[in-house]
C-alpha cells in the first residue's frame, strides 16, 4: 500500500483534510498531521468507518524535532514513504508597514521554512527509494502580487521557487516535485485566521487599506469554488504516470494567470486594484492643509 503524509489536517472544510480523505480513498495509508490530535477525531471516526488506512500525527512544522519525527514515524510504521503533501499554511494581509515583526516572521516560518524543513527530512528516504512525490500547496499569490498580502505572497513565490529548483535537482533519484497553486476556495482559512490586532497595527495611515483587505478577503473566500477540487488535483499530482511541475485547480486561477500573462505590469494593476475595490488607492494622498507634511 502506497503512502502519504499529509500535512495541516484540523480542518473539515480545509485542503489538508480533504486531500487526507482523497489519497485514503485512492489506496493510500494516509499520515495526516495536525498539531492536536483531539481536533480530528472526526476524520479518525470517518476512516474507520469507511475502512481506510489513516493515522493521526501530531506535528508542529516550525518545529525542526517534530518534522522529523513526523517523517520517520511514516517509515517506521509502513516502511516506505511515497508522496509528501506540504499543505500545513497560515493567512497573513495587511500593508506590510503596519505588520507585527514576528507575524512576518511565523508566516514565513510556517508557509515556507517549514515545508522546506519537511521536504529534506523526506528526501533522503525517497532517494533510497528511487521514487517519490514531493508536492506544495502554493498559490496564485506565488505567481502574483496581492495588494495587502505581500508577505504571503512572499512564501508562496518562495515555494515556487523552490520547487522548480529543486524538481530539477532530484528528477534522476526518480523523485517528483509539484506545486498546487489554488486561486480562490471556500475554505474557511481567512475566517479562521481573522483576528487583525495578531496581524497588523491600527492607527496609521493605512487603516482603510487593511480594512479594505481583510473584507475583500472574506468575501473572495465565501464566494470561493468547493476546495474538494483541489484535494483532486492533489491526489492527481500524487497518482499520475506523468507528472508535472505545476498546476492550477479549479477556474479562476487558469483564467488569473493568463490574463497575468497577457498585461503589462501597470495595466495589471490597474485591473487588480480594481477588482479589489481599490482604485482609488493608486491616487496620491491629498496632503492636509497647514500640515506642512
């Protein structure tokens, strides 16, 4: 029986419990890790209720022990360890002026250090294998800018990176590498991860910019397609006889690359300010009369 380790699995509505039920339903046993097991005792229940091969491990992945122990528990249990999913991510918006130092410094930890950290626990033991699938939950926040989001943004273009680097540096072991860039999913993740005092600071010049953000943010989400589309493409990705470096679940990330693609810079954000509501924020601050600044 193939493996999987999954990670980021707390959540029903999320990619990460969704992608663990997907790859236990095409015949893998699947590892899924979260950072209390207690939170998933219902994807627990469903796997034994359906017959499936799940264990639940707990798992901090800004922790360097806990990723490998979470590697080395997959092969002591099964003895092999066929697909990685690096799924486990935090939200992070707010103009980057008003963003709380160590905030910056866990998202990257957690949307990229620790995936990485994940990634060279595994290697080696694929290696040995002569086969394996390492994929990243990235986003179309990897290919593009978001305005307010520069910091996940960041991770995200790191994970790119990365990957079509590293794709190339294990192709010959017979290890494979592929990044899941998802555009907009009802999740539920920004609402989970809404409480803007833990982000940013109020009280500066751009109060209205972060509350633009964090509504449109909300609202992109809610109207979001059905994240079991990406737990799909996932499992494609983990399964398929060709696999490939990227893909884009669902319709709107297809359609946001391309039309990325098609415009220059300015004209491109022209348009995404647009979108956002938020046009009128590439016009100059009107300076206060007798501020002198």
């Amino acid at each position: 029986m193939p493996t999987a380790l999954v990670t980021g699995c707390s959540r029903p509505t999320a990619f990460g419990q969704l992608t663990a039920k997907a790859l236990a339903e095409a015949g893998f046993h699947v590892f899924a890790t979260l950072r209390n097991k207690e939170r998933a005792s219902n994807l627990k229940a469903w796997a034994e209720e359906n017959g499936h091969a799940l264990t639940l491990v707990e798992h901090d992945i800004c922790d360097p022990v806990s990723n490998r122990n979470a590697v080395h528990e997959v092969l002591d249990t099964a003895g092999s360890l066929d697909v990685l999913v690096n799924n486990v991510g935090m939200s992070s918006f707010g103009a980057l002026e008003t963003l709380h130092g160590d905030h910056i410094r866990k998202t990257m930890e957690t949307n990229f250090f620790g995936a990485v950290d994940l990634a060279r626990h595994a290697l080696p033991i694929m290696r040995a294998q002569g086969a394996g699938r390492i994929i990243f939950v990235s986003s179309v926040a990897g290919i593009t800018g978001v305005p307010g989001e520069s910091i996940y943004c960041a991770s995200k273009f790191a994970l790119e990176g990365l990957s079509e680097a590293l794709a190339m540096e294990v192709e010959r072991f017979g290890i494979a590498v592929s990044t899941i860039r998802p555009a907009f999913f009802n999740t539920g993740m920004s609402m989970h991860n809404t409480d803007a005092s833990a982000f940013f600071r109020r009280g500066t010049a751009y109060d209205a910019f972060n509350d633009r953000v964090v509504a449109s943010t909300s609202e992109g989400e809610v109207a979001g397609e059905d994240p079991a589309l990406v737990a799909q493409t996932i499992v494609e990705a983990a399964t398929t006889d060709s696999p490939k470096l990227r893909w884009e679940p669902g319709a709107a990330a297809p359609e946001i690359l391309a039309g990325r693609r098609a415009m220059s810079d300015e004209d491109w954000r022209v348009y995404v300010m647009g979108e956002l509501g938020m046009s009128d924020w590439l016009e100059p601050e009107r300076q206060l009369e007798g501020s002198g600044s």
